[in-house]
C-alpha cells in the first residue's frame, strides 16, 4: 500500500483533476458536484476548500484530518510565544471555506472515518451550523468501502451501498 501511495500524492492526482474540470469549463460547464469514495474523499474535500465544486458528497472518506479539516483552527508557529506570534489568514477548512453542501455517508466499522470523526463533523458542521447544507447519513452494519466494494450478499452491506447511492442522488438533485 506505501508503494501505491508514493505514486498517488497530492502532485501526482489534484493535477489531472485539475486538467478535466478545466476542459469542462471550456466546453461551458458551470457548476461542479463531486463525490468521492475512501481516497477520493480528500479530494472532494480539496476541491470544496477551494470552491471548484458547488456540491460534495463522500462515503467513507479517508486522509482526512478531524478536527483540523473540518473547523477553522488557527496556526501558531513553534514555538508558541506569549509576545510573538502569528495566525495563518487563511486557513483552508470546510467550515471556514467551502460553500458546498456536504454529504458524508458514514458506517459501522471504519478505521479511517471511526465514530469519534463522524461525531465531530456532526459537532462541527452540523445543527446547521454549515449554512450550505450538511448531511451525514449511517449505515449500520456496514464496514469502510461497503459503498464501492461492499459485499452484496450481506442485506446490511446491499442495502448500505444502495443506500449511499441513493442519498447521494438526492444530494446533489437537491442542491445543484
């Protein structure tokens, strides 16, 4: 897995999706929704950040740092000094710059999403705290990857992945 993530960085994919949303805009595409699986989550999460995207959606996303990704959290340089200090003016966290309503569809048993970042998404950006929209559905039963590699002979497992794709439809018929 280290060998595939060498080769799957930052620079070697936000460039060609980079590449696409640009082409699309030539052909006079306006508006973007993005969804992201696992890996793919963090780059739903990079394009909301920097507002390519006009809808998110991500199941059982990975590489995201919580709190940190979500909320607004200012960066003080070590070492940190009473007299001397400086705060980072922009911050690229969802709550503070994204406009994207965001849906996460979430499970039981996810080591790269667990429940104690699934609660604090919903601490953060939930109770309408997020004024573009925040949704985070749960699907009981299921465990990470079950919305793209689940096993369809576990009726929790199917109905989850329907589950996610449905909500996921209805997210961006909503908001887009």
């Amino acid at each position: 897995m280290a060998a595939w993530f060498a080769k799957h960085g930052p620079d070697q994919t936000r460039p060609p999706i980079d590449k696409v949303v640009d082409a699309l805009k030539g052909e006079g595409v306006k508006f973007f929704a993005a969804v992201g699986y696992c890996f793919g989550g963090r780059y739903v999460f990079d394009l909301a950040f920097d507002n390519v995207i006009q809808v998110a959606a991500v199941s059982h996303p990975s590489l995201l740092k919580v709190p940190e990704d979500l909320e607004v959290c200012w960066a003080f340089p070590p070492p940190l000094s009473v007299i001397s200090f400086e705060i980072d003016p922009s911050p690229k966290k969802y709550l503070a710059t994204s406009k994207a309503p965001l849906l996460i569809n979430s499970c039981t048993i996810d080591q790269l999403f667990p429940h104690e970042s699934q609660a604090k998404a919903d601490e953060i950006l939930g109770g309408g705290k997020f004024k573009p929209g925040y949704k985070r559905e749960y699907f009981e039963g299921c465990t990470h990857g079950f919305a793209v590699r689940g096993d369809l002979s576990d009726p929790k497992v199917k109905a989850g992945k329907e589950g996610a794709f449905k909500a996921t439809v209805e997210w961006f018929l909503t908001h887009l």
